[in-house]
C-alpha cells in the first residue's frame, strides 16, 4: 500500500532523472548519510553511554546482520571490536 500518489511519484522521478550521474551519486551518498544518522540515533537513544568504537559495532549488526552467516558475522565483528579497541590505544 502506497500513501503517494502515481503522479507526485512520477513527478519524483522526472526530478530525479533531469539531474546529471553526478548529482544523482551525490543524492544517494546523502541518503545513506541520513540513513546511518538514524540508525545511531535509534542506537543512542536505546543506549545513551554506548562509546563510539561501540557504536560503530551497533550499526554494523543492525546493517548487515542478514548478509552474512552467524560464524561470518561474529568474525567480523569480533574482527572490528579488535581494530577499535586498537585504534583507540594508539
């Protein structure tokens, strides 16, 4: 069920195809920007003292969870827990 109407979603697209690959790319990298930005807010919001290098752990589980499987996923996140932890001790 769709709450837009087929001529304002028409009207999207004309928009979208009259701008140049270029501002095209840069609309997409916008919205995974804001896309991220919502899912650290949930995050905080849910966890208000999480650290940073945390964080990022978080919105990588809650990005990717269903890509890889439990064994590839925990590596990685364990992977990403040690470089960060790294990171910050440097």
């Amino acid at each position: 069920m769709r709450d837009t109407p087929d001529h304002i979603i028409q009207m999207q697209r004309d928009i979208l195809h009259s701008k140049t690959p270029a501002q095209r790319f840069e609309i997409g990298l916008d919205l995974i920007n804001l896309s991220r930005l919502m899912v650290e807010s949930s995050i905080k919001n849910e966890k208000p003292q999480i650290s940073e290098s945390d964080l990022k752990i978080e919105v990588f589980k809650r990005c990717y969870k269903g890509f890889f499987n439990a064994g590839e996923f925990e590596k990685i996140i364990n992977a990403m827990a040690k470089y960060l932890k790294s990171s910050v001790t440097s």
